[in-house]
C-alpha cells in the first residue's frame, strides 16, 4: 500500500468546480482545502506507483487544475 499527499494549485475563480470533480476520485483518502502555495492537498491510497501516476493524470485532466505536487509518504506516525 502507498499513500501520498497530492497538492494541487487551481487557477483563480475554479476550486469549488475542482472540488466536485475531485468527489469522484477513486483511491482518494480525503480531500482537503488549504491556505498557501496550493489549494488542495489530496491524500490518496493506492496499491503501486503506477496507480498513484493514473490518479494524478485523472487530477491533471480536471478543467481548472494547474499543477500538482506529489508527496510520496515514506513512514506516517500515529498520534
């Protein structure tokens, strides 16, 4: 299993019509709206890097998406 945090920058005036897009995204964990370089940050879960790589491509494809940020997680600690 890999999890990975997607950030995502939206252009101007389109974040509530990527966020719905977003809603129909298989393997995506959660779904979050975030002040500072980027909009959204996306953690998803998949079984391999290729999975991870077709979830990005299905964001980038997403009208008024303008680029993307992967952050692979190498080891996530329980609190």
């Amino acid at each position: 299993m890999i999890k990975a945090y997607i950030l995502v920058l939206t252009y101007v005036g389109s974040l509530k019509a990527v966020l719905e897009e977003m809603r129909n995204l298989e393997n995506a964990e959660s779904i979050a709206v975030v002040a500072g370089d980027y909009d959204i940050i996306v953690k998803a879960r998949v079984n391999s890097l290729e999975e991870l790589m077709e979830l990005t491509d299905k964001i980038h494809s997403i009208k008024g998406v303008k680029r993307t940020n992967t952050q692979v997680i190498e080891k996530e600690i329980e609190i």
